[in-house]
C-alpha cells in the first residue's frame, strides 16, 4: 500500500520536528554532539571569530560612528575595540560578535 501525499507531508513534518528538538537538546549540553559535528561547529566558530574581527577593523579604519546614547543623538567615533577574552571576539554593547557576554562563551 502507497503513503498517501496527506501520509508523507505528516512524515516529513515529524522528521523535521524530531531534528530541531535534537538540535536543541545538544545545544543545552543534554546530547553529546558526535566529533564531526564537534569539529564543524569549531570550524563555523573560528570562521565567525575571524569574520567579526576583519569587520571590527574595517569599521575603525572607515571611521564608523556608534551612537554614544540612545536617548541623545550624540555619536563618538570608535577609539578601540574591546575583545572578550572568553572568545576572543570584538565587543559590541556588551556582547561580543557571537552574542557572548564580556567574559563567557559558547564552550
């Protein structure tokens, strides 16, 4: 007997449900991740880290502005660049460039 079309949408659905919980579940530490899937998420990181960081200086080099306050319209230029020393990456308002707090990170 042939799946229906109704029959292979609800299955599919499913599939994709039963992967995003499993995504979540290894995000919070609850699943082990496999070293393959270990080593492409080192490798997105350092691609992230190296991205942020080439971003940060063509800011400062290019004179970027940051607005100083939000409720003035008051903007200073970018005299340096804070890096959290958890990640590594450049700080922008109290995160870095991966949304890690001064001091944390994803590890």
């Amino acid at each position: 007997m042939a799946l229906s079309e109704e029959d292979k949408l609800w299955i599919e659905k499913k599939r994709r449900d039963i992967e995003r919980e499993e995504r979540e579940l290894k995000r919070r530490g609850i699943i082990p991740y496999t070293e393959d899937e270990l080593e492409e998420i080192r490798a997105k990181k350092e691609e992230m880290r190296e991205q942020a960081e080439l971003t940060a200086e063509a800011m400062k080099k290019a004179g970027m502005f940051q607005r100083n306050n939000r409720r003035t319209s008051e903007y200073t230029e970018f005299d340096s660049i804070d890096y959290n020393p958890a990640t590594g990456l450049p700080m922008f308002g109290g995160v870095d460039a991966a949304g890690n707090p001064f001091g944390c990170s994803d590890d």
